[in-house]
C-alpha cells in the first residue's frame, strides 16, 4: 500500500502538476496523503485506499476539503483491492479499482479514466526493476562464450588488435573449399570467430542489446534455436552467393535475431503499436547501408541470417507461450 501510494503521487506531481497535501484521519489516526489539481474552477482530488475503508476515508476527504478548499472539487479513489472486489456498481464518487493479486485495473469510472495511464507507467517500471541477470542468461553466455574464443585467437595470433588470416582459418572461418572437403563444421564456427577488436565489440554491443529483446520474448531456449539457426543460415549464405569470401563472424546470428523481433513487432503491432516494428525496419535498413558502403561485410551472411531469423520467429512464435513485453 505505501509503496504503491509513494510511487503514484511521486507520478502525479512530476507528470501531471499535482500538489500534495496531507490531512488528519480519524480513522487512520495519523496524516493521510492525497493529491491536488487546480483546474480553473474546480480542484480535482485524489486519494489512494483500501478495499475495506473507501467509503470511510472517502466521507473524511469530503468534509476536510469542505472545510480548507475555496472552490467546488471532485474526488477521485484509487482502490487497492487486495481479493474479490464486491463493489462494482454505481457509486457517488470515481474510482479506479486496482487488484493487487492480480496487477491490473479491473474496474474505472468515466471520472478516473486519466489515471489509467499513470498505473500502466507504474506497472512498466515494476517489470523493468523485476528484470535482472538471469532473465538474460543464455544472451551473456553467448556473449562470454564469444569473448573467450577471441581470448584463444589473441594467443594464437599474438595480436589484441587484429586476427591474422591464418589463425581465422585455422580455428574455423568459413572458406568454401575446406568445407568442400568435408568441414562443415564451419558454417557455425565461423559464427564465434571475429577479425579484431572493433569487430567483437560491435557485435558484442548489438548481441547484448537485441539478444536481450529476443531471450526476455521469446524465452531462452527459443533463443537459442533463433539464435543457431540464423548463424547457420548466415554462413550457408555466404557458402552459396559468396563462395570466394574467407568470412568470420557473429553478424549473420544477430541479424537472425533482428528478424525474429521484426516478427513480434508485426504480429503484436495491435497490442505495442506500430512504431516497434518501424524501429527494427530502420536498424536492419541502417545496417544494410553500411554493408553496402564499407568493404569486408559479408552482406550474404547477413541477408541469410536475417531471412533465417523471420523464419524461425514465425514458426516459434505462439501468443500462449511467449514473454509479455511491455
């Protein structure tokens, strides 16, 4: 209750211009806390209480504000619901009813309607505060896994800086005339081999953001099937439009990934809005440009990995099962 109660009125007087004001209630035997809004001719009043005392504290906001306002006021009560709420009928008074068990508005007058807003807010920043390293834990084992294998080419190549080519081939790149001979092991390989330092660090950045969206969505083992699978299409890809290419990488996965949340951005447009699905579009348009305009990017692998991902989001994606993303 308190903490709910903090949270909201500290919304309320940054985002909307309420000002608090306390009052002495009978019923609490202590200071109340309940907000104001100034608008012209009338003051708008809120108050945040429990199932068991709306109509109490309700009578006592009434006759203090009677007595200490200068203009007519209409108030409001958010109520805390904590099991069945009974009470649903007409009242003379708006409320928002909020159930606790639950953690969703489950009934608003007309009057209320504007603090539905600031409640979905408050939800949004429980959820964020909920999330921690766990929920991510296959994206920071990848990003791990990728950061020691470039560990072993630094050693090998006895450079931090850049990866000589025969290290790269040695440990796994992806060169079509070895898997000719039988390395087919290396249309994945070449996933978790990079040729330098800028080139981990970027993709590690991009893994640690979009690998995130897809784990926390999709959920960890959907992750890592999208996640594979786009790698693998990336480098067949690249073994097919690109043959005499030596390509190494994390690229082709990530745009895989990029895809799978392209996907749930189209599917769930309704529910997020449109405006997630655009932000994707932007990225993979802005990344395609600059494969296009810099030398040394496979743009195959990433147009496999890509392809691959939306496949994979397609087939794993099911409204029962995924992840709310608010």
């Amino acid at each position: 209750m308190e903490k709910f109660e903090k949270t909201f009125f500290n919304i309320l007087t940054k985002k909307m211009k309420f000002f608090m004001r306390n009052y002495y209630s009978n019923y609490h035997r202590k200071d109340k806390w309940l907000g104001l809004l100034d608008i012209d001719k009338v003051y708008v009043a809120v108050l945040v209480v429990n199932d068991s005392e709306e109509e109490v504290l309700y009578n006592e906001v009434k006759e203090y504000l009677s007595n200490s306002l200068d203009k007519p006021f209409i108030i409001n009560l958010v109520v805390l619901a904590s099991e069945d709420y009974l009470s649903y009928g007409e009242s003379y008074y708006n409320k928002l009813v909020f159930s606790l068990k639950d953690r969703k508005v489950i009934y608003c007058s007309d009057g209320s309607k504007a603090f539905i807003p600031v409640i979905d807010y408050m939800l949004k920043i429980d959820n964020k505060k909920s999330i921690n390293v766990k929920d991510f834990k296959f994206t920071y084992s990848i990003i791990i896994f990728n950061i020691l294998i470039y560990l072993i080419e630094v050693i090998k190549a006895r450079s931090l800086i850049d990866i000589d080519l025969y290290t790269l081939v040695e440990m796994g790149a992806k060169v079509n005339v070895l898997i000719n001979n039988g390395g087919f092991y290396r249309l994945i390989t070449a996933a978790f081999l990079h040729g330098g330092l800028i080139h981990i660090f970027f993709n590690m950045s991009a893994l640690n953001i979009i690998g995130k969206e897809v784990e926390l969505v999709y959920g960890g083992k959907r992750f890592l099937v999208i996640y594979f699978i786009s790698a693998l299409g990336g480098n067949i890809f690249s073994y097919l439009f690109s043959p005499k290419s030596i390509s190494v990488g994390a690229s082709g996965a990530i745009f895989g990934l990029l895809g799978a949340m392209l996907i749930f951005g189209l599917k769930e447009r309704h529910r997020i809005g449109k405006k997630y699905a655009k932000n994707i579009l932007e990225t993979i348009g802005l990344n395609v440009i600059i494969g296009l305009t810099i030398s040394n990017i496979d743009n195959f692998a990433h147009l496999g990995g890509l392809v691959l991902g939306a496949i994979m989001g397609l087939i794993l994606f099911n409204k029962k099962t995924l992840k709310v993303k608010n």
